[in-house]
C-alpha cells in the first residue's frame, strides 16, 4: 500500500450520474480502496487568485450502490495546490469553458498531478489530434467550406457529417451521395457552430461495432465493442449502443503500438480511441469511459490499473 493521496475529482454533478458505466465513479470507487481521500467540486467552482488555485466543493464517499451511491461533506474551499491529485473528469464539450479550466489546472500542474495533463488535452482535440496518424484513418475532411464539403460528398458518396467539437454521438449525421438534406444541413451547421466541421467516408463496418479500446500509460489494456442499434448510426451507449467483449485484431494492434508511446509522452494516462472496422476515428483524451464495461465483460480491473500508473508518479 502506498501512502494516502489527496485526490480531487473534477467532474459534472454526482447525483446525475449512471454508476453503472461511469468511469470516473470506478475510478473514485478504487482510490478510496486504496485508503486515498477524495475531494469532489464542479469545473465553474475553479477560482484563480494569485497564482493560486480554488474549488468549492465536498469531501465525499462512494458507494457502489444504484440510488445511494455517495455521501458528501460540509461544504468548504479547497487549495487544489494542497492535493496530490487532480482528476480532470468532466465531460465535453470541449468549448472555451473547457479549454479555460485546463489554463487554470495548469497554474498547479506538475506539482500536484493533473490526470490528463491539462496543457496535452488542450491540444489533443479528439477529432484533430488523430490527424497525426492519418495512415490508419479513413479519408478525412475538415472544413467549412460548402464548397469542399460538396465536392468531398461527390467523390466519396456516402458520408458522415459531424460537428469538431461534439460528443456522445451529437450533431452525428450520415449522407448518401443522393441525400438532398446535405445543403439545409449544412445550413444548420453553419449557424450552430463557429468551427469547422468534420467529413469522413461513411465506414459500413460500423454496422458490426464501433470498437473503443483503452490505453493506461500507452498500454493497451481492454476493449469493448459498441454495437449500433437496427435504425441508428451512431454506437455511442447512451443513444442504444450496445456493449459486448471485444478482443484486439492484429491491425489494432499495430494502431496502439504507434499511438502508445505519443500518448505516454504526452502525459495521457488514460486515453480511449475508436476503431471502426480497420480504421481509427478518435482518440478520445477529455473525458474517456468504457472500464466499467471491460471488468463486467471478465476484462482488466482498469481503474485499478490507472491508480498503479497514477500512484507511480507520485
């Protein structure tokens, strides 16, 4: 056993959570089985002054227990500077609100541990920061130019349009080659959203699976397959994906091994990507989940794996 760490999680609202696949809740779950304290605040509690950091927030306690699953204490402001760890947890979208809290997570990085390091998620965009790898993505355009987009739609036919920013499945729109949505879409698009957005050739493989594996300090370390519903695109869990065990293909392999080593340079401790059929889609640095489903499917007890990384830098 190692020493007690002060640990705070920085996450969206506990009570509002499914413990059944959340991954910062497994997290939390073993760091207090390792004998860790756990301090819990929201992102807009942050407060900067002086070269010092704040949160408002709880100690708290956790239980694996559906409807009962925590327990806080009395209200109080921590020095974030004070803690050992920091788990930067809360869900996208990775907007300027978030871009700032890893600003403000870097005035106490590396001294106290952020996980991930804040500056490397700031330049880590799920969707951009896999370009780096073009060589295992499929054809790939990023734009906002109508255009570009039309002409990218005409050469490849079926495609998938979605916002660079989005998340859990959101703005996910696939357009065949005669689909006459594709300019009142793009419309919609371009008054929702300031950025660029992202046109990939649609993958028919997704139809057997959009498969995220985990990687622990570039290592990976399990899978789990994401099985789009009958009528449905898109595989994310909480729009009807449905979870079943994966193991890992020879090319999936190969994709971990040439991300791996980036990833544990970078600070990146726990990290998800997406692999539909051959190709990588994401590399997902934010807010990664799926070890809840990976440890019930009889895989690798994950969160427990993170720690050993977590507790090896301290």
């Amino acid at each position: 056993m190692s020493m007690a760490l002060k640990v705070a999680v920085q996450m969206d609202p506990i009570q509002s959570i499914n413990i059944t696949g959340d991954s910062t809740f497994a997290m939390m779950l073993e760091a207090q089985a390792r004998g860790h304290g756990l301090f819990y605040y929201q992102t807009k509690t942050l407060a900067l002054e002086n070269g010092t950091l704040f949160a408002t927030g709880h100690d708290i306690k956790v239980r694996d227990e559906k409807g009962n699953h925590f327990t806080l204490g009395e209200e109080r402001r921590a020095d974030l500077g004070a803690c050992d760890v920091v788990l930067m947890r809360q869900d996208p979208p990775f907007d300027m609100g978030y871009i700032t809290a890893t600003h403000m997570l870097e005035a106490i990085h590396p001294k106290t541990l952020v996980v991930n390091d804040p500056k490397e998620v700031r330049n880590a965009p799920e969707k951009l920061f896999v370009l780096n790898y073009g060589q295992f993505m499929p054809e790939t355009l990023i734009t906002r130019d109508p255009f570009e987009l039309a002409e990218f739609r005409r050469r490849h036919g079926d495609i998938i349009l979605k916002p660079l920013y989005g998340n859990g499945g959101a703005g996910v729109f696939r357009l065949g080659e005669s689909d006459q949505n594709f300019s009142a879409l793009l419309e919609l698009f371009t008054q929702s959203f300031r950025e660029p957005f992202i046109a990939q050739k649609y993958l028919p493989a997704v139809r057997k699976g959009d498969k995220r594996i985990i990687l622990v300090d570039g290592k990976a370390v399990g899978a789990i397959n994401r099985v789009p519903a009958v009528n449905e695109n898109r595989s994310n869990m909480h729009v009807g994906g449905k979870p079943e065990p994966a193991s890992l293909t020879k090319r999936e392999h190969e994709i971990c091994e040439a991300l791996g080593p980036d990833l544990k340079a970078r600070g990146l401790v726990f990290v998800g990507i997406d692999v539909i059929g051959d190709y990588l889609t994401e590399i997902n640095v934010t807010s990664p989940t799926g070890i809840r489903e990976v440890k019930r499917f009889g895989g690798a007890d994950i969160a427990s794996l993170i720690w050993d990384a977590i507790e090896a830098r301290r």
